[in-house]
C-alpha cells in the first residue's frame, strides 16, 4: 500500500476516490482513516472510523484504530471504551 512507502498524499487521494466510487465500503474508509490519522487529520479520521463502525460493528480492527485516533486527540477515556 502507498501508506506504507510514506505517501500518504497519494494514499489519500487514491482512497478518496475510491470511496467516491463505493461510498459505503467500511474497508476503505478505515484505509482511508489510517492516513488521515497518520497526517495528523484526527477529527475527520475519527468521523470516517465511527461510519465505518455502523457499517461493519464486528471490526476490532477499525474499533482498534478509532481508539489510537482517540487517544491521540486526548480523549483517553472514549478510547478506552472504544
């Protein structure tokens, strides 16, 4: 993935379209979260993450990754219960 190679601009723009294209996809918009979160995006990170939540509610993954989001913007509490 491009995330991995540090292109997140890449990553972002690649990913943002292809959501566009599958708008309810919970695997993109994590992939998607991951690079905001590591671009320093947290609030719309968080936001993509809770979306993807209501779409996939069994992902420990995107529950693992909102909490990370979480803690980072302070909120240590919520990222505990996440």
């Amino acid at each position: 993935m491009l995330k991995a190679l540090d292109r997140f601009a890449d990553a972002e723009v690649y990913l943002r379209k292809g959501l566009a294209l599958r708008q309810d996809d919970p695997e993109i918009m994590g992939n998607l979260a991951v690079v905001l979160h590591a671009a320093g995006k947290l609030d719309e990170a968080e936001r993509l993450l809770l979306r993807a939540i209501s779409l996939d509610e069994n992902s420990a993954e995107l529950r693992v990754n909102l909490g990370a989001v979480l803690a980072e913007s302070g909120r240590l509490e919520a990222a505990l219960a996440s």
